[in-house]
C-alpha cells in the first residue's frame, strides 16, 4: 500500500492548475533573493523516534522529510489510526495535542485529498507534521477518539472538501449553512460560485453576489 | 445524557442567539435544559464566515496580509504578525532586530488591548457595570498610539512581510513608556473591583471547570490553558521574533474555573508590561526590512508557523507551488478550538453560567467562523 498511497511529489504540488507561470520548475528555481540562507526543497529526515515507530509499525511511513524545521511523515491511510495512537501514547514524549487538522486539494493527482495533522508534544517541545492521500470517494478514520479536538477540526475538512470520515460521531457541516450543496475550498470550486438554490430559498435573494 | 431529569419535568431545549449581547458577537448556542441545570449544549458557527481561505488563494502573499487582520479584529496586530512571521518562515527570511522588538512592542501593547476587552465585557456580562468603562478608558491610550504608528485603530495591518513598513514615529518611545507608568496601577484598580469582589468570586469560582487533561485533549491553547495550570506558552516553549531574550513570567491558574482564568490573564497584562519595557530598552536604530522582493515568490513547499495571540495558539499553514498566490492558506483559529470546550465547561452547570463560561473562553467571531 505504501508507494501507490504516495502522490507523485513529496510535498508540495508540482502540478499547478491555476497557475501556470510557476508550473514545472517551481522547486529549482531560486525565488526572490531569499533562499539563499535556507534550503529551498525538503530535505529526508530521520530520528531515533523515526525508527522505533518503523520498527512497530513496519510501512506505516512511506516517506519522512523535513522542510523549514518541521518534520513531515507520510502516513499510510490504513496504518493512520495506529500511527497516531501510537504517536499519542509514545512513553519517550507523548503527542499529547493535536494542534490542527486540515486538508489541501490537487485535483489532477489520482488521490486528491491531503489531509495534514499538525500534532504537539509537550515533553518533547517539538511539532510533527503527518500527511495522509486520500482519494475522492475514501474515507479516512476520524480521530476524535484519539484527540476529541479532532471533532470539530474533522467537521471543517469535512465541510469545506467533502471529505468523508469513518467513525466521526456527528459528522455535518460546520461554517457553511446545513444545506449547502458543494465544497467551497476544493480547487474546482470557484470564488464567486454559490448554491443558488439555497440562496434563493433561504435568502429570498436572486444571488448573493 | 438520558438521566432522569430533575421532578421528572421533561428537558427544555432553548436557544440563545445568534442576536444576543453576551455571546460576543454571532454566536448561537442550543441550550439543553434540567429545570436552570444544563443538560447539554451545542454551538452553531458560521454566521460569519467570510471564506478567507479561500480569498488568499486569489490574492498574492501581500495581498492578503490585510484580510487576517479581520478574523480576530480585537487583536488585529497578532493576526497580521502571525501571518508575515508564517511567510517570512517560509521565504527563509530574518527579520531585523529593530523591526523584531517593534513588533513585540506593539503585538504586547495589542495583547493587553484585547485582554482590557475581554475583562470589560466579560464583566459586564456579569453584572459588573464599572469595569468596562474603566478598560476602554485605558484601551483607548493603545489605540491611540497604534493609530500615530500605521494610522488604523482596529484593523491596522501593522506588519509587512519582511519587517515594517514605517519606522517608529518621533515621540513613540515616550508615548509607550508614559502607558507603561499608567497602566499598572490601573490593572490594580481593576483588581480592587473585582479580585476580592464577593459577587465576582461567587459567579467565577468554580464555574467553567476545565481540567488540564481535557484541555489538552480538546486542543485548548493560551490563557484558558494555562488557567487549568499547564504551563505553556509559545513565546516561552518555541520563541518567535526576540521573545527568548526578554525575561517575563508565565502565569498559571491552579483550579482551572473562571476566576483562575480572569486571574491568569490580569498577570498576563501585567507581564506584557514588562516585555514592553525590556524591549524599548533593546530599541537600537538599525533597518527595518529584510531582504524581500518586491514581488513574493516563495519556493514549493509548506509551513506551519504559530505564535501565541492573546486567545491562544494562532496558526497559518502555508502551502506554496512557487507561485505568487499562496496555493492554499489554512487559520488555525484559537478561538475555534478553545470553543469547542465550551459543552465540556458548561454542562451540568446553571443557565446563569452560560454567559459567565462564553466570556471566559474569549471568543472573537470573527476568528471563529472566519
């Protein structure tokens, strides 16, 4: 499951769809006058923490790199749920918070969805970042037993990519009203579209524009 | 939630909000009700979502630094600070030392603003009149001098990527000094009001427990935090901008209710007083930009940058595709995380603490919903 679940970058897109000037060698060249202190592309990384949750949990992380001092994992969508148990309950330094959750789009990869974890240790004073590919009609295992502020972290990715979880106990839309019919922050949505209907019906306004 | 209910009445389910005075903005909350006990309670958001996400991926990285400063509009300097510090990160940027303790001094001067805002209408909430004119008498001083800085009161996009976009005005040094002589004694007369008030203590203590393995476990982050007695700030853990060479307290609460939290907060104002002195003293001329292009062109890849803005841990996840337009901009919202608490502060607590658990929380809707 590793490799396929890996999209064809690493991180980041290459492929930019509304962009076109960037697209290709985005990553080589050297933007602006700035990069030249900090390196401009991810870098592999390792730890001894790395290891040992290789050694529990053997194909769980296909890919581990770190860019800007973070690290990032790239975590098979079947092995998340242990990965994170896993993570939380770590004796050496336990990922206690989980600071955020979230996703970004790309639709012309064949799994669309990333979804990203920004997890916390306290003992360990450090952050991790894990990054799971999620096709358009999977489902990704809720985490609100693990961390229950996934609860309303998982609602938002839910709401704005239409993203499906499995084991979420009240999976809806948060921001947007219960009604509204499409995913606002998915790339092929576009700024000024909105549910007609809705507005219609709800606003009795002809658009909201 | 199926208990038996109090003489076997049945539940009242009510609702309160989204147009109501103490819920801080927009905010709608359904209340399930035992006779005046809460039963349970759910929030609806989303009034106020405006769709900055997706607004910054339609705008270059500049563009968008003005946006931010509308999701937390009492604190708007830290919103804008925390972006420009999550671009710069990415950029690889260094920042001046003299822009760097600009910033802190003016985002410490905006922490105390935005406390001064909780403490005047979470009081008032309360039934307490005075205090809140008493807050915005002195906020009004801070407002003053952001105003002389970059011109805008409350939205002042006060911050450029790669440093300031003015030096300090002549007289800025005196002004912030003269507020430093000012206000502790005022934070004192707040104290008197309120710390040993019998009506404060009665409606505060105890009420909004929060232990600090739940607040964890919910993602609970800044005063409301450390109120349940972690110890845990990021200017302390992770140290942004010049934050590890000034020396200030990190308060703690220990019973982890809503006087520890109004407690915790009041120390806060006076512990930003302090870094405010430290940094004027560490105030050298120099430049106030770093070396940033005209037009921001980061290289492919993502950050995560958090600072610790007067609610909490306010994240940006910035992902690049080398483009000028960030290819997407993710808020990580403390107001939204520390909210969710709210069901696990409120329940089996009365109707009347209902007010006194939204106050303590903080909340900005505009942040919530962005």
């Amino acid at each position: 499951m590793a490799d396929e679940t890996k999209p064809p970058s690493p991180v980041g897109p290459t492929e930019t769809p509304t962009k076109p000037p960037a697209a290709g060698g985005g990553a080589t060249t050297p933007p602006a006058k700035s990069a030249a202190k900090a390196p401009a592309t991810p870098e592999p990384w390792s730890s001894a923490q790395l290891d040992q949750l290789n050694r529990r949990l053997p194909g769980a992380v296909s890919e581990a790199t770190i860019f800007r001092g973070m690290p990032t994992l790239w975590v098979a969508k079947d092995f998340l749920f242990a990965v994170c148990e896993l993570l939380k309950n770590d004796e050496g330094g336990a990922y206690t918070l989980l600071t955020d959750e979230t996703a970004v789009d790309y639709p012309k990869r064949e799994k669309r969805f990333e979804i990203i974890y920004h997890l916390y240790s306290f003992k360990r004073n450090d952050r991790l970042r894990l990054k799971v590919a999620v096709g358009e009609d999977e489902k990704v295992p809720s985490l609100v037993s693990v961390w229950p502020t996934a609860n309303w972290l998982e609602r938002e990715v839910y709401d704005m990519f239409g993203v499906q979880y499995e084991g979420h106990p009240d999976l809806k839309r948060i921001l947007m009203p219960d009604g509204w019919v499409g995913y606002p922050l998915r790339k092929d949505y576009d700024i000024l579209r909105q549910d007609e209907a809705w507005v219609q019906a709800n606003l009795k306004i002809k658009s909201a524009q | 939630m199926t208990e038996a209910t109090f003489l076997d009445s049945n539940e009242i389910l009510i609702n309160m909000g989204p147009q109501h005075p103490a819920t801080h903005g927009v905010l709608r909350v359904k209340l399930k009700l035992d006779g005046e006990k809460v039963v349970g309670s759910e929030c609806v958001i989303g009034y106020l979502h405006r769709g900055v996400e997706k607004i910054a991926e339609n705008r270059t990285y500049q563009q968008f630094a003005p946006y931010v400063d509308r999701l937390d509009y009492v604190a708007a300097v830290t919103n804008g600070m925390g972006y420009v510090e999550a671009v710069e990160k990415l950029l690889g940027v260094e920042v001046p030392a003299r822009a760097q303790f600009t910033r802190m001094i003016v985002a410490e001067l905006q922490r105390i603003a935005s406390h001064l805002v909780w403490l005047g209408t979470h009081a008032l909430d309360l039934g307490a009149m005075t205090p809140v004119f008493y807050t915005f008498r002195e906020r009004e001083e801070i407002l003053n001098i952001f105003e002389k800085y970059c011109g805008a009161r409350l939205t002042t996009h006060a911050f450029r990527i790669g440093g300031l976009q003015y030096d300090l005005y002549d007289g800025f040094e005196t002004d912030v000094r003269k507020f430093c002589d000012y206000f502790p004694p005022k934070v004192d007369e707040y104290e008197r009001l309120l710390t040993t008030n019998r009506i404060w203590m009665e409606r505060t203590k105890g009420v909004g427990f929060l232990s600090a393995e739940d607040a964890i476990a919910l993602g609970v982050t800044g005063p409301v935090l450390r109120g349940s007695g972690v110890k845990w700030d990021i200017r302390k853990a992770q140290p942004y901008e010049a934050y590890s060479q000034v020396d200030f307290e990190v308060p703690i609460g220990e019973h982890g209710d809503t006087y520890d939290r109004y407690l915790v907060r009041m120390q806060e104002m006076r512990q930003s007083i302090r870094i405010i002195r430290q940094s004027l003293e560490k105030l050298a001329p120099g430049p106030i930009f770093g070396k940033v292009a005209k037009v921001i062109k980061p290289p492919v890849g993502e950050v995560y940058h958090s600072i610790e803005a007067p609610k909490g841990e306010l994240g940006y996840y910035i992902v690049s595709d080398g483009s000028t337009n960030p290819y997407r901009v993710r808020v990580r919202p403390p107001s939204f995380v520390n909210l969710q608490a709210f069901d696990r502060m409120i329940y089996g607590r009365l109707v009347a603490d209902v007010v006194a658990v939204i106050g303590t929380i903080d909340i900005v809707l505009g942040e919530v919903d962005r």
